[in-house]
C-alpha cells in the first residue's frame, strides 16, 4: 500500500483506532490490511499485539468545486420542485431540527457562567483520573490548567493513547463526562473540565471539518444528500459551522441519539 502505515496495538479496533488518529482521518476515510490479528495468549503469556496496515482513501476530485457554478444548483431546484415534494418539505424543516440542536449549547454558555475553578476541585479530577487510569493499568502524566474561558483541561501523556481515546473519541467523551460531574460535586458553581490527549481534539476537528467540506463537493457534483457518520452533538456542531456559510449546500441532524447524524444537502 503506497503510503501506509502500519500500526500495532492491543487489538484489531484499537489499531484501526490508532491510524484515524495518525492519518487525521475518520473512518469512511480510512484504508486497511489486517496483518495480524493478535491474541491474548494464556494467562497474559504469549500475548501477541494486533498488526494492521493501513492508507487514507484517495481524496475525490479535489478541483471540482472549482468548477460548480451557481447554475448547477437552479438546475436541481429545478428537477426537485416539482418531483420530490416530500424532500423539499424535510429541507425546509432542516433548520428547525439544526437549531434544536445548536440553541441548547448557546444558551448554555449564557445560562451557565463558568466558577472560578478551586484547587480542591483540580486535585479531585487530578485524583479521579489517576486512580481511572491504574485500573486500566495504563502509566499516564496528567498535566492541567485553566484555559481563556475559564475551564479546567486535563491533558494526558503516555502509552497507547489511542486506547483511551476509543472509536471516534467515545471513551474520551465518556471520561470527560464523568471528571465534570467529579468536579461539579466539589464546589459551588459551573465548572467544565475537558480532557485531551496527543492533540486529538484539534486534530479531529480539522479532520471534521475537511470531511464537511469533502463531502458538500460530493453533494453538489452528484446533486444528491450525503448522510455523515454518527457523531456526539460536539461533532455534529463542528460540521454545521463548517458548511454554514457555503451557498450551495444545507445541513441537518436526522435520528436518535447516539446514532443521530448529519445529512448534507443542496439548498433550493
């Protein structure tokens, strides 16, 4: 495979899960060839790590978009108003259900004006996270601080972070959850914690929000939705603001958590 690289970890999905991180891609992106499947051996002994190889697909006709012109877009209209009135119909609806899921976050940020982060409730996340640590038997440096909004981030360094981080940063997400309610019983106020590891948050959002745009060139050469991966509403609002501001192309989140995603569509 021209340009692979080949990743090893405990397990097959943990490998995959290493080379995302790696390649800076999500999984519709990702490429691979399982070289070894890896085994728990006896008792620990004999233990044998997965082994994969693994490529980014080729990226689809990156100067397209050059070439798409508002006359396209009216040719769809076109063809769409009087053929799919039903679609139509769930388009305009789109920017209901986008703002269903965009306004709590920003009445959020309103309603709950950040505490000032105590010592006592660094080293109840700091105590929390270690002892969540030792008992997946990983050697892990938390280093915190508090960042320009006020929150308290945790950064985690060592071994095998892809591990921690889990499919699409699910495992992340989860130990996050839990450190803010940890924080949240240790003092009066709002107090938000995030946790990263290896850049992965940045990483990934940069990733997103390569995909959006990948994926609304699709939309627009093909004239057809594209429906996203499942994400967390986190990555689902990094998709919306991506696209926002494009004048061919609409989003919207269709179905029920966790397995709500994001459809793009071409705009009237």
């Amino acid at each position: 495979m021209n340009g692979s690289i080949r990743v090893s970890a405990k397990t097959v999905d943990d490998a995959i899960t290493e080379a995302m991180i790696q390649l800076g891609v999500t999984s519709d992106r990702l490429e691979y060839e399982v070289i070894e499947k890896g085994s728990s051996g006896f008792l620990g002994i004999g233990m044998k790590q997965a082994v994969i190889e693994a490529r980014r697909k080729p990226e689809p006709e990156p100067e397209v978009v050059e070439e798409e012109p508002v006359a396209p877009v009216e040719e769809v209209r076109e063809e769409k108003e009087p053929a799919e009135p039903v679609k139509e119909k769930v388009k305009e609806e789109a920017p209901v259900v986008e703002k269903k899921e965009e306004k709590p976050a920003e009445e959020q940020k309103k309603a709950r004006e950040l505490a000032e982060v105590q010592p006592q409730t660094v080293e109840a996340v700091k105590t929390f996270l270690a002892d969540t640590m030792k008992a997946m038997n990983m050697e892990v440096e938390i280093e915190t601080s508090i960042d320009e909004d006020g929150a308290l981030c945790a950064d985690l360094r060592g071994e095998h972070m892809g591990i921690l981080i889990g499919k699409r940063g699910q495992t992340l997400d989860s130990l996050q959850y839990l450190a803010n309610r940890v924080a949240n019983k240790h003092q009066d106020g709002y107090v938000r914690v995030k946790l990263d590891t290896e850049n992965y948050r940045a990483r990934r959002e940069e990733t997103l929000k390569h995909l959006a745009k990948n994926i609304a060139h699709k939309v627009k050469r093909n004239r057809r939705p594209v429906a996203l991966e499942p994400m967390n509403p986190y990555e689902r609002r990094i998709i919306h603001s991506a696209l926002q501001s494009d004048p061919y192309v609409t989003t919207h989140s269709e179905g029920e958590e966790p397995y709500r995603k994001v459809v793009i569509t071409l705009k009237r």
